[in-house]
C-alpha cells in the first residue's frame, strides 16, 4: 500500500500584519467617505483568487477600498470593529484579526460604465484570498509590501528562489525599522512558503521566530494561532506528530474562544484530523475532518478548505476499504483544486490517492498510469518532496507485484532519498526501508535485506513501540 497522502499543505491565506492605523470600535465609526488618500494612494485589490471569500462576496480586482466594518457577534465578540482602508497593512491587519470573529462589511470604490461608483459588500468566509496593492508604491513602507506581495505570487507559481528574494527585501525593510511584528508576519508567511517547497528545516526555523514574537508582542491573538497552526503543519510534513498536534491545539484554544464557527478554526480542525491520520487513528482523522466540514460547506462550499477536506474523506473511506465513497471524494476533490488552483501541489497528491485506489481494485496499470502522472505533475511545478517519493515507492510496489524485484528496490531507493531528507527518522523512511528489504530478500541479497530490516525496525521501534510492525 501506497502512503495515503492527506492534504498537509494548506496555507492561510490572510496574514496579520502591524497596525499602522487605529481600529477603532464600533460607534467611533467616521462617514462613508472616499478611499483614503496618502502618498501611496489608495488600497487596490490587486487580485481575486478563486474559492476564497473575497470572490464569494463579489470582490472584484481594481476595487478601491474605502471601510471594513465587523458588527458585534456576542457572545465570543459582543463589540464591533471599523477601519478605514489607509494602506494595506491596515487592511490585512484587519481582515486576519477580525474576519474569523463574524462577517465583515467592506466599503469600495469601483468603476463601472466610466463611472466612480460606491458599493458595500459583505464577506461572511474569513478566508478571503485577496491580494492587496498600493495604488502608488511611493513610500518604502509600500515599496516593502510590494515585495511581499511579489512573493506570495512568485510562491503560488512555485518560482521558489524569486518569492525567497521578495521575502527577503521585505525582511530587510522590516528589521531595519525594528518593527517585531512586521518580522514576525513576514517570517509566518515565509514558513508557509517554504512548507509547499518541501524547505521544511527552514519553515521550522521561520514559524518559531513568528511565534516568539507574537507570543510577546500580541498574547492570545488570532495572529499567534495562525502562527501555532503553521507549526503544526510543519511537524505533520516532518512526521512529529505529538509537536504537531501540541501546536495545533494551541491554536485550536484561542480560535474556539475568539472565532467559533470561523473558517480558520476549521482549517484547524482539518490538520488535526490529517495528524490523527497519519498516525493511524481513523476514528479521531474522520471526526476532526466532519467538524470542519460543516463549517468549509456552509461558508465556502467551493473553497480549498472543501477541496482538501473532501480529500482527506477520501483517504479515511478508502482505508476502512469503502473504495468507490473513496473514488468519488477524491474526483470531487480533483475538480475542486483544478478549478481554483490548476498548479496546487495537491493534484499531484490526489492522484496519488487515485492510484491507491486502483490497487486496491487489482488494477494495476491504471495506477500505473496515475503514479507516472503524479511524478509527471511534480516535474511540472517544480516539487520532489514526500508526493514525488511516494509515486517513486507505488512504482516499487507495483514492480514487486510484477516480479521485477530489482526495479522495485531501485525505485523505493530513490524513494528513501527524498524521504530522509524531509524526515530522517519518520515513519517513511521506516515503511520505505521495510520495502528495501522485501526486495532485496527477494533477489537473493540478503545481507543488504538484513541491513535495511534492521534499520527499519530500529525506527519502527522508536516511533511506534508496542505496534505491529507491517511491510506496505
């Protein structure tokens, strides 16, 4: 069997950021206005993603934004909150620490027929996948959002080198001001960069300066629960999975306070349910997937947190053997993904999961063929981290079945080099010795199957003591 790959990548996609203007609380509410003017001009939706917030409540790119406004939503959040759209640290500011409290009201400035029309719209998702930019990046404060915002945009066409470079100027802007939040902001968004690089190390080293900051700097925010739960998605990628699961119910805690309901909290609730998966605990994985389910389908029922929930469902009906509720969740999930992120690292994933599930049909070359596809797809977006290994390892499985013992110790070979790599001690690099050594034991080579068993159990040891060891 093939590693079933739960969706461990999802980012957040709103960022907090260091407040540059009062929020004020409601009934210090100035007047509808104009969008604000500075030497930067105005706040510019630069871009609408697909499945987000911002394209549910009818964001459009262009629009200039003039207020955001959160009503009161007792009892978690029984006082409102306003800003004026001054430049977009105010705004991201905003929209991470006050849209998973309820739904907020933005105010903006579009033209339509040639003419400045003001329009309020409401976003009820707090995820809003929206890119902000400065209408005139004048000032160096504007100049280092601008850089920030190149990164996140060279990070999704998976230009890793260049979204390293824009992140790093902006970096450089923020540490020269001493401005901890700023750093701290920029560091989470890197982490999340680097986790769908497969940078895990250095995503580790990222999401903890974030947390150290805002553990001083913004005790109990919805900014430091975006930060814990960063970190839990690095220790799920690095297979250490009580860290992980630490990390996210730290976050957990402060999301259920301060945003029941939101869909940060359902993100959560997502990476808690692929940590039990991983870790074996079906029951615990289906649990924390349906709770966030409810709130991806009420909130955003084509968002990437519906696409990687239905996914993740599919993993857990394909291991309880409910293979064709498996097939149509990941086929779901698929058209979800290509539809509002055509080069996710999660297609390849899928497909993965599809082959999975032609193996368990006995049908082996169309997992074959999936497997090629997904090694194909990670060529594409330029990936060789745990999908790439574990297409590497299906191929060694289905060269083991076919008899052709020598191509399937090759192949899980190569497996075991990315896999120790991302996690030299985890449970892949054990399962994956595992399979060395069934290979080589086969081909007669049984010195070399001593060495990878004794390896494997080593690890199998270490990590799950008092637990059948099975060969996959």
């Amino acid at each position: 069997m093939i590693e079933p790959r739960f969706s461990k990548r999802l980012p957040l996609f709103g960022r907090r950021l260091r407040v540059l203007t009062l929020v004020a609380l409601w009934g210090g509410a100035t007047g509808c206005g104009t969008a604000p003017r500075t030497p930067d001009g105005a706040v510019i939706v630069a871009d609408v993603l697909p499945g987000g917030g911002g394209e549910i409540g009818g964001l459009l790119e262009g629009d200039r934004i003039v207020r955001l406004r959160r009503a009161a939503s007792p009892p978690a959040n029984p006082k409102g909150a306003e800003v004026q759209g001054v430049d977009c640290l105010a705004v991201t500011q905003f929209e991470v620490e006050q849209a998973p409290r309820g739904p907020v009201e933005i105010v903006v400035e579009r033209v339509a027929d040639g003419k400045l029309e003001k329009k309020t719209l409401l976003l009820d998702a707090d995820d809003w996948r929206v890119r902000y930019r400065p209408e005139y990046p004048v000032t160096p404060a504007a100049q280092a959002w601008s850089h920030l915002r190149l990164a996140s945009v060279r990070s999704d066409g998976h230009e890793n080198a260049e979204a390293e470079r824009e992140y790093a100027a902006a970096e450089r802007f923020a540490l020269a001001r001493h401005d901890e939040r700023y750093v701290a902001l920029i560091r989470q968004r890197r982490a999340d960069s680097r986790i769908a690089a497969d940078d895990l190390e250095r995503a580790l080293e990222d999401v903890r300066s974030s947390i150290e900051i805002r553990g001083r700097t913004e005790p109990g925010s919805l900014a430091l629960a975006q930060s814990w739960a960063v970190l839990g998605r690095v220790e799920n990628r690095r297979e250490n999975l009580d860290a992980a699961k630490a990390a996210l119910e730290n976050a957990r805690r402060i999301q259920a306070v301060q945003a029941p309901g939101s869909v940060v909290l359902a993100m959560t609730e997502n990476t808690l349910g692929t940590n039990a998966g991983i870790g074996g605990d079906l029951d615990s994985a289906d649990r924390h997937f349906r709770i966030a389910l409810a709130t991806a389908e009420k909130k955003s029922p084509e968002g990437r947190l519906t696409a990687s929930l239905l996914m993740n469902l599919g993993n857990v009906a394909r291991l309880r053997s409910r293979i064709d509720e498996a097939e149509r969740f990941q086929l779901r999930a698929f058209a979800l993904w290509r539809r509002i992120e055509p080069q996710s690292p999660h297609l390849p994933d899928i497909l993965l999961n599809l082959a999975n599930i032609a193996i368990g049909r006995g049908h082996l070359d169309q997992a074959d063929e999936y497997l090629h596809a997904a090694l194909e797809a990670n060529r594409e977006l330029k990936l060789a981290g745990a999908n790439a290994a574990g297409a590497l390892a299906g191929l060694g499985l289905l060269a083991e079945r076919r008899g052709n013992f020598a191509e399937a110790e090759a192949r899980q070979q190569e497996a075991l080099e990315i896999f120790e790599r991302l996690a030299p001690a985890g449970a892949s690099v054990a399962r994956t010795l595992t399979n060395l050594a069934t290979a080589a034991n086969a081909q007669g080579a049984f010195d070399r199957a001593e060495r990878y068993a004794a390896r494997s159990l080593a690890l199998h040891r270490k990590n799950s003591p008092g637990t059948p060891i099975l060969a996959y």
